[in-house]
C-alpha cells in the first residue's frame, strides 16, 4: 500500500564541525558562537565576531552576505542595509525587524539590524528571508548558513559517499532515527543506485519557501538515469522531509476528442479547499453517471501521479469515453503538505487525510443537475479501496464501491508483508538479511501490541513500520473488514495478479470472504497487471524498477469498470 520509493525522511540539522572562538570583552558577551559558512567555518578578524544578544545569534552582515555571494552596502540617507543578489533586492532598516523584499513584500524576523563598532549585524534569521539554511546548535555554540544548493549538496554528498550512519546520527532527528533504522537508509540509496547507475551529480537546485518551510529540489543524476530529489528543511533548519521520485517525461498527452474537463473545487468553503478536475463527454443526452476517485497512501495530485504513471487521469479518461463523468481532485496532503509535515504528521489520521474529502466529493457530484444523484459510485486505489467501506459509511453514501488493489485486512499487516518480502529476496549469505529481519520483527511486535492501546497512549508511542502509532489504531478502529461485510450494495473488486504490495492470493482471496454473503460483489484477477493496472514484463519486474518505466492503465480493466456501471442501472 505503501509506496517504498516515495519514502519521506524526516531529519535533523546538517552535518557541522563544533568548536568556538574565544570571548571578546568588546562584544559583551560571555560566549561568541562561530559560524559556518557552507559547511566551511567563516573566518573572521578579531575586531568583526559574532556575538549573542539574548538568545539571538547576530552575525556581520557584509562578511556573510558577501561569503553567500552577495552585494553589501549600507545606504546612509535611509540608515538601512541592501543585498543584491539571486535576482532580489533585500533592504533592512536599522533598529527594524522587517525586511522588504524587492521593495514590495515585507518580512518580519526576530531581531533588528544594528550597528556595533563601525560594523552593521543583523540576526541570523534575516539570512532565512533570504532563502537560505539556517541553524544554531546552542550546545556547540555555532550558528549555520547555507545556500539550499550547498543544503542539498551536502545530503547528496552523504549519501553518495557511503556515509549513512554520519547522515543518520548528524541529520535525522529522534523521531526518525527511531522510525528510520541506518539500515534503511543504505538499503534504499543502493536499490537506487542498483537500478541507475552510479551517482554522478546533484543539479541546479530550486528553492520554494511557504509556512515556515524552504523545499529544495534539484535532479539528482546517476549513470543511468535521474530522479528528482526534493528536501523539506523546517525553520529551524532542521530538514523535515527526503523524496526521491522519477522525473516525468514530458506529457504531451492532450485530452482526447469527445471529452471536456471543468476545474472545480472539493471542499469549498471548508478549512481545506482541494482543487479538482470533473471530466465529462462533450455529448450527452439524459443524467450521466459519475465516479470520485480516491487516491491510495501518501501526498498524491488529482492524477495520482506516481512513479512513470498517472493512474487517475487514465481512468478519467478512459471512463469519460464511456459516457461516465469522472471527479479526481487534489488530496489534502498534497495540496497542504506543509500542515501536515514535522511533528504536525503524529496526530493526522486517515479520517482528515482521504476520508472527509472523499465524501464532500461525492456530494459535490450528487448535487451537480448534469449528474444522477442516485448512480454516483466511489473507486478506491490501494489505500482508497481500503477506505472506501469506511467513507460510505461515512456519509459518502455511494451507489457502489469499486475496490483497485485495496485490502481489507489492516495496514500494518500488508507493510509487514511487504518488508518481509523484501528480506526473504535478500541473499542468505548477506549479513544485513538477519539483521532486517530482527528490525522487522521488532515492529510487528509493536504493531500487535496497538490493539491494547487507548488513543491517548497511542499518540504518545513509537512510530510503527515509520507509520504514527495514533494513525495506525485509529484504521484499526474502523476495522474495513467488519465494515465491508455490512454492504449489501454493488461492490466491484479487481486485482492485478503481479501486485506484489497487495497480494492476489491473501488481499484478493480475503475480499471474497470478507462480501460471501453480498450477492452484489463482483471480482476480477488480472493476469500480468501490477499495483497500478499496468502490465509490465521488463527489466526489474516484479520490483519498484518497473514502476519508473511509464505505462498506462490497462484498456481491459477501465472497460470492465464502464461495463459494470452500466449495468447497474
């Protein structure tokens, strides 16, 4: 359900020599903190230092900015300082904690610049309205700031030299080191570098900053092939989030003839509006049916973009040809990643995550007067179908459900599976295969022990496969089997036969137990068809290297899809 390569680690500060420099009278403070310049200690005179005031770490400013590449000067008629430079304009007055930004938007920071014996400081946080990384480690007394090109660089660096324990020990915070064992981390690098090729360089970064977070993304080149890799560092410079996904080809697919497609809102008027997209034949004559699409686990577009593949835009697409209007829409993670980021993660649960928007989303069709309001059906991806029981339930309230490569038995159990079949594809003559294995049973350990757990303890525990404890239990609660076995309403479950993160011969076999007593349920097995409905026999199949050669939903299944929802009329 999980998708492996879509793996978000969540880390500490970067990597920093510790040290100090020797107190000056002259500053009046008893400790100066040193500073780091691009992972290169800045060199300073005697008579220009840092110095704290208070809690706030203030650094030379023209000796910074020009170490980041920019041009310093003070402006006296204004008593205010300029940087030039990366296509912007910064001006800080003196004694104000604003910084105006290409002299429109201002930024408050905490600190004023001042000036201090002929020589003007501002607080290390004018550097972050910037753009750049920046970091005080109060133990060590020493204060960071980095391009997040260098930022990025650095993380590249790490991983690329083999140095996985110095990454885990200097970068990761205690949540992920917890979640996220070294070995993890090296087994993930090597399964990139495996399938593409030695690492040769990071590219141009670009940088985005919104709600106190600065995500940083630059392709990442390897003999054989790019990724792209994105790196969400927090406001403390702490980085919150590591991502390594394909590189789109660029898609020139344009929507086929016959089809037209609205932009919509899910949502509208709720604290979390989602962007959506309805597809609709251009032709039509009486009420259309209509289908939701609900995406599977992780921060997904309207598209569900994942890997080589855009599986929600092919069944729009493919089922809008069919006479059937189609919704997909932007999931709350995604469009709202960073609410959701950092310690913000703990407490989400699926209810905020895909339920509540999947039933304002299949509302939002019963209430459309092109639409029939009583043939408006609901198909769940991975963790979708999963769900889907649960948000008809919920109020969704659906015609019926259409269950892609979901499962009904709990999340954790298909994580465990999934992990323990990685490790029994794992020579018996590596020495890393005993030591994942003993990792993974210590979380199945912790998995079991959820059902004894009140929600108050669950919120408190360790995290359970990298998963929040809290997130866990609280699927459990909602238990998709007993909820499923209650319909009595149309249910359609397809399967691809080489899934290998949701199994045909326990997930499948399990939804037929779970509906025996539902003369309604339908179930279809797709020879050849992996987790996404795409048939692939390269190079790799069978592993997560198929899924970065991009494909297609299969023909097949988007036709028995239509066919099943024109026979429930």
């Amino acid at each position: 359900m999980r998708k492996k390569m879509a793996i978000v680690l969540i880390c500490s500060t970067l990597l920093l020599e510790g040290g100090g420099i020797n107190p000056e009278s002259v500053y009046g403070e008893a400790k100066q903190p040193a500073v780091m310049l691009n992972n290169v200690r800045l060199k300073m005179s005697d008579e220009v230092k840092p110095y704290l005031d208070g809690k706030v770490v203030m650094i030379p400013v023209r000796l910074t900015g020009e170490g980041l590449g920019y041009e310093v000067s003070y402006i006296k008629a204004q008593n205010s300082l300029q940087l030039t430079g990366n296509e912007h304009t910064y001006v800080m007055k003196l004694e104000e904690g604003t910084v105006t930004v290409d002299g429109k938007d201002k930024l408050a920071i905490d600190g004023k610049a001042v000036l201090k014996r002929d020589r003007i400081y501002v607080p290390l946080a004018y550097f972050s309205a910037l753009g750049m990384i920046t970091s005080y480690d109060s133990a060590a007394n020493l204060a960071a700031v980095s391009t997040p090109q260098k930022y990025a660089d650095h993380v590249a660096g790490l991983l690329s030299t083999g140095r996985y324990m110095e990454l885990w020990q200097s970068v990761f915070n205690k949540e992920v080191q917890q979640a996220l064992p070294v070995l993890k981390v090296q087994s993930v690098w090597e399964m990139l570098a495996g399938t593409y090729g030695p690492f040769v360089r990071l590219d141009s970064a670009a940088a985005a900053s919104a709600d106190g977070y600065t995500v940083i993304q630059a392709p990442i080149v390897f003999a054989q092939g790019s990724l792209k890799m994105s790196v969400t560092v927090d406001g403390s410079g702490r980085l919150a989030g590591l991502l390594f996904t394909p590189i789109a080809p660029a898609d020139d697919m344009e929507l086929p003839a016959g089809l037209r497609e609205e932009e919509t809102i899910v949502g509208a008027g709720t604290a979390h509006p989602l962007k959506g997209t309805l597809t609709l034949p251009e032709h039509t004559t009486g009420l259309l049916p209509s289908v939701v699409l609900v995406h599977g686990s992780g921060a997904s577009d309207r598209d569900e973009t994942a890997f080589g593949y855009k599986t929600f835009r092919d069944l729009a697409w493919g089922l809008a040809k069919q006479g059937i209007a189609v919704l997909r829409y932007d999931k709350r993670t995604y469009t709202y990643a960073q609410q959701y980021a950092g310690e913000a993660s703990a407490g989400l649960t699926v209810k905020e995550e895909t339920v509540e928007d999947a039933v304002l989303a299949a509302n939002l069709l019963k209430q459309d007067a092109r639409l029939d309001p009583e043939r408006v059906y609901l198909a769940g991806h991975s963790l979708g179908g999963m769900l889907a029981p649960r948000i008809d339930a919920a109020g969704g309230n659906v015609a019926g459900l259409i269950l892609l490569a979901g499962s009904p038995r709990k999340l954790w159990e298909i994580v465990y599976d999934q992990n323990m079949a990685g490790i029994q594809a794992m020579n018996d003559s590596d020495p890393h295969k005993a030591q994942n294995a003993a990792l993974v049973d210590a979380e199945l350990q912790k998995a079991k022990a959820l059902a004894s757990m009140s929600s108050q303890q669950a919120s408190q525990a360790e995290p359970v496969f990298g998963l929040p404890a809290a997130y866990l239990l609280e699927m459990q609660q909602q238990d998709t089997a007993e909820l499923a076995g209650k319909l009595t309403k149309p249910v359609l479950v397809l399967q691809g036969e080489d899934d290998f993160q949701v199994y045909a011969d326990k997930d499948f076999v399990e939804w037929k137990e779970v509906l025996k007593h539902n003369p309604s349920a339908e179930f279809k097995l797709y020879p050849g068809l992996n987790h996404f409905f795409v048939d692939y026999d390269g190079k790799g199949a069978g592993t997560l290297e198929e899924y970065y050669v991009p494909g297609r939903v299969s023909d097949q299944v988007i036709a028995d899809i239509g066919v099943w929802i024109g026979r429930q009329k």
